[in-house]
C-alpha cells in the first residue's frame, strides 16, 4: 500500500493557531502522525527531514537543516501551506548553517540561525495575510523595511537581517504542555501493544526474519534478542495484502541494529517496530528502515556516515555525529491500530465541560496597557453562598442471623452495632474580603517620531548618440572584354547502321504520401526572462545581487536591479527584439573566495539575444 511520494506533505505538521495535542482513534501516534518525528527531549546534527519535525527540548546543529521538501525537492510540488508548522521545538534552536523550511518555525526559547535561513508559506488569500506574517516574524533589532517576500504562489520569510522565526508565547502556545502531553499519550498507547497477543510466526533464517502471519488485519510478531540485544539481522514480511505489521524487540537496555534493510517499499505503511524495554538503540551501519518506530522511552543513536528511518519516529532524545548524512524520510503509519482502550462516556446528568478554541490570529494588535473594565461589589452587597446540607447517614445493615453450625456449640453473641455518628455543624460562612482598589493605568508613551524618507538620488543624464558615417560611393565597373571568334565546326561523319531499342515502361511503385506531423507547441513565452538559483560553488548559502541590461549601440542600459535571497528566483518582461545581458553576482560583502559562481536554471529566455556574464 505505497501512495505517491509527496502525498504525505498534504497533512505534515499543525496549525501555528492551535498547538493543542489530540489523540486519534487507531492511531498510537496521535496527532503527532503529522511529524515525520517527534523527539521529546534534545536532538542535534539532524540534516534533512522530508516531513515535519518536532523537538520538544533543545536542537542544536553546526550544520544548516532542511524541512518539508518531500521525496523529490522539487518546489514545483511541495503543498505550501499558509499555517503549518514545519519545525516545532519546546527549547532552543541554534544552527551554524540557514535553517530552509516549507512552512513555519515555532520555538519556546531562543533561536539562532545562520544568515540566509528561508521559509517558504502559502497564501490563504486573506487581505491581512501579509500583516499578519510581519506581525509573527517581527524581531528585535530587524529592519524596519524588512517585509516577506511576495513570489505570487507564496511568501518568502528570509532572515538577511537577523534571525526570525515565531516565539511561542507570540501565539500563547504552551508548548511544554504539549509535549507532557504526547509523551504520555504515545509511552500509554506502546504498553498497550506490549500487552497484544502474538498470533504471527518469526522463521529464523541465516541472515534474515522472515514474518509470517495469516490475519487479514493484524499481525503480530515477537523477537526476543535478549540479553545482548544484537539485532543482526534482515526483517522480511508474508502477510496478507493491506493487513498491518507490528514487530515488538526484546533487547534488554541496549539494542544494536547491525544489518542494513528493515522491511520494503511495499509494506511501508503498514509496519510498526516497537522497542519493548531498550534505553539506548545504536544504529551500528548505515541502515535502512522501512516503517515507523515507536520508542518513547529511548535515545537512537544514528550511524555516523548514515542511513534514513522511513516512517514515523517516537524517540526520547536523538544524537548523531557533526558530519553524518542521517535523513527521516515521510512515510506515515497508516493507523487502524486499535489497542482495546474504551473512552469513558460521561453521565446524561454530569456537565458538560466547555470546549475553549484558541482564536486565530488575523491581524498585528499593538500591545495597550492593562484597564479594569469590571465593576467590583462592595462587601455588604456580595452574595452569600450557603453552606453544603449535611448528607443523612446512611441506614444500619440488618443483623444477619448466625448459620447453621455443624457442631453443637451455640453462636457467637452478634456484636452490637455503632450508633450512626452525630453530623458535625456547618461551619459559619466566612466573610468577604474587601475588594481592593484597582490601579490607575500607566500614562501611554508618546508615539516615535516617523523616519525621514532618503533624498532620491538624481537620475544620470542620458548620453548624445553619436552621428551615423556617410555611405561610402560603391566602386566603378569594368568594362567587359570581348568575347573570341569561335572557330567553324567539322562535319560529322555518316551516320552507321544500328538496331533501334525501344524502351518500355516498367512500373515502379511509389509510396502514399504521409502527412506531416504537426510541430510542437513552442514553450518559450516571448518578452520573459525568468529562472532561478540553485546555489552556489562555494557550497555557501548567501543571497545574490541580479541585474539586467539592454544593450544599445556598445552601452548598456540597466533595465531592473534587485537581491534575492539563497534559493529565490527571478522574472523580468522585456520587448522580443533587442539585446540582452543578465548578470548575477553575490553581494560585496559576501565575496569570500573566487569560487563564488552561482548556478542558474533558466526556465524561459523569450528575445532574440541574450547573454549571462
């Protein structure tokens, strides 16, 4: 049951306005589904994950990190969402390299990230959208011209200036609660499935498990690797089309994982690996892991030069060496896994509890001081609130008359009951306390002064065009000379008897014309020049400085001049006819090596000349 590749970007990661953990029915990992791994305590050195990511202590990497790209990272199929968090971290965030996102970062603590750290967001095509997002990513000591980009599909959050990303308490997210809350919503649902009866079958091959299990819907397998916890094997499953997979390991305190395939492709979505009792789990080789892993109370170590964990990951903390490739790939956990566990019904006479929702945040609300606005009572005239009547006590239980003993001597004498004990008064109400004075609010701060606008710098005169030559007069024609006398022609000779041949015609087939075949669709657009960059030679991220120019008579002529940030792109119109030089160079202060030479896609070159220098 393998679905496109990309189809699990649809619903990765959680709306930044409701960051509120939920259970979901059959689904041991609840809301969390969305990420392709969750990580309640620290994690670091994580390069690349295909899904959402959530950290619930702090992450740390001198490296830079990529969210939510999907399989292919291709930008042309990423699903841009307007309010998805993609990065969700409880404590702090400090990367070396830029931090590029398909969707929102969200943290409790503090955040560092390297110049260049890109976020890309949808458009819910509200008006106050755009508001809004500069209301979330403002930051102390940014530009106050700084504003998201607007690439007509999507927004672009850059931090040229200083680091951005949404503070959690911005958005009143408790974030920490959230955390508490999935831990032991996931860490209940793992001992449930350890208490699941095994009706699968494990074949003990050389160099592999093979699972074999008959059920339509559920199959579940044990292995047992106790005491030392070697996991050495390849994991290989036989079981009905669609049914699921649930592979519970015995390891004591350490498991080791020293064999490279777990699972396949094909069953991707239906297994889960749960490590029953292990604290630490070492991935030994660079592995493949074809499911989803439900270890809540363990720490993994990656593999120092590798490997990717395809599914869902529930993990206590996460570590992997500075310079390792570790990838989490987004492969969800189909779900249906149900675990017996009943949700209690609330009685027809209890109360309901009402549902408070977080409202979203639409538009930038400037901070006012605190104004009482409720009318305090005076004490005299505060309610009374009666005391609770005493319960009666309950009835004495008849005495029971002795049974019938087998021997003759008599009963026992039955023991006098207690009389019921006498209620003790109700305590007198306490008085109210008097309310007390509300304070007068704080005078408000004069409003700063507006910045001065820059003088606009004058426009260069333009240059005089120089004079066209006269035509040079064309050169004179020599006179032919005259042709010679031709000399007389002999005379032919008699001409000889010979037999005369007559041609016949003899057929030749020829083929039936065939239609040309119509030509292509041209897909240049004239009068456009767009593309985009993909990088750099230096292996650098850092923005680009993109000018075009027309050239007229040897000059150029500056059509359009802008930056762009690392992995942004490009679109100018132009008339067809004319000449035309593109030029892309890093910023001045970001010329650190001569390797600084961007690569450039152009998707649409629409005029008749056109040079890059």
């Amino acid at each position: 049951m393998d679905n496109n590749r990309n189809e699990a970007l649809l619903n990765i990661g959680i709306p930044y306005d409701n960051i509120i953990w939920n259970d979901i029915e059959g689904q041991p990992f609840g809301i969390a589904s969305n990420f392709n791994a969750i990580i309640f305590e620290d994690a670091n050195n994580i390069i690349d994950t295909k899904g959402a990511m959530a950290v619930g202590g702090n992450f740390y990497s001198p490296r830079g990190l990529s969210l939510a790209f999907g399989e292919n990272v291709k930008l042309a199929e990423v699903n841009y969402s307007p309010d998805a968090v993609r990065f969700l971290v409880g404590g702090n965030i400090t990367t070396g390299g830029p931090l590029v996102v398909i969707g929102h970062v969200v943290a409790g603590g503090r955040f560092r990230g390297a110049s260049g750290s890109t976020y890309f967001i949808g458009k819910d095509q509200m008006a106050t959208q755009l508001q809004e997002l500069e209301f979330l990513y403002q930051a102390v000591g940014g530009s106050p011209y700084w504003t998201p980009t607007d690439k007509r599909t999507h927004y672009i959050i850059s931090s040229y200036d200083v680091p951005r990303y949404i503070p959690a308490s911005r958005i009143g997210a408790d974030v920490g609660l959230f955390f508490e809350e999935a831990r032991d919503s996931i860490t209940d649902y793992k001992n449930c499935i350890m208490a699941m009866e095994e009706n699968g079958t494990v074949i003990d091959n050389f160099h592999e498990w093979i699972l074999s299990g008959n059920d339509p819907e559920l199959n579940v397998f044990v292995i047992d690797a106790r005491p030392n916890g070697i996991l050495n094997k390849g994991i290989r499953a036989e079981v009905p089309d669609g049914s699921l997979i649930v592979v519970r390991f015995r390891t004591g305190n350490n498991a080791h994982i020293q064999y490279g395939l777990w699972g396949d492709r094909r069953h991707v979505h239906q297994t889960l690996y749960v490590f029953e009792d292990a604290n630490e789990i070492f991935m030994e080789v660079p592995a493949a892991i074809w499911g989803s892993i439900l270890a809540p109370q363990a720490m993994f170590h990656a593999h120092p030069t590798g490997g990717h964990i395809s599914g869902n990951a529930a993990f206590r903390s996460f570590a992997v060496s500075a310079t390792s490739g570790f990838e989490f790939h987004s492969h969800p956990f189909m779900g249906g896994l149900y675990c017996g566990v009943t949700v209690p019904t609330m009685p027809e006479e209890a109360e309901e509890m009402p549902v408070v929702e977080t409202p979203p945040i639409t538009e930038y609300v400037p901070y006012q001081p605190f104004a009482p606005t409720q009318e305090f009572l005076p004490a005299e005239e505060m309610p009374v609130i009666p005391a609770p009547e005493q319960a009666p006590c309950p009835e004495c239980p008849p005495q029971q008359p002795c049974p019938t003993c087998p021997t003759p001597p008599p009963c026992p004498a039955c023991p006098t009951p207690e009389p019921c004990p006498t209620p003790p008064p109700c305590p007198a109400p306490l008085p109210c306390p008097d309310c007390p004075a509300p304070e007068p609010c704080p005078d408000c701060p004069p409003p700063e002064p507006c910045p001065t606008c820059p003088t606009p710098e004058p426009c260069p005169d333009c240059p005089d065009c120089p004079d066209c030559p006269l035509p040079e007069p064309c050169p004179t024609c020599p006179t032919p000379e005259p042709c010679p006398v031709c000399p007389d022609c002999p005379d032919c000779p008699e001409a000889r008897s010979y037999t005369e041949f007559v041609p016949l015609p003899i057929p030749i087939p020829y083929p039936e014309p065939t239609e040309c075949p119509e030509c292509p669709i041209s897909l240049i657009t004239p009068g456009i020049i767009s593309g985009y960059v993909r990088g750099c030679n230096c292996c650098r991220n850092h923005p680009w400085e993109i000018t075009l120019y027309q050239i007229c008579k040897d000059e150029k002529i500056m059509l359009y001049c802008e930056r762009i940030a690392c992995f942004g792109s490009f679109e100018y119109e132009v008339p067809y006819e004319g000449n035309y030089m593109l030029s892309i160079c890093p910023p001045r202060n970001y010329r650190r090596t001569a390797k600084c030479k961007p690569i450039i896609v152009l998707e649409n070159v629409g005029v008749s000349n056109f040079m890059i220098c």
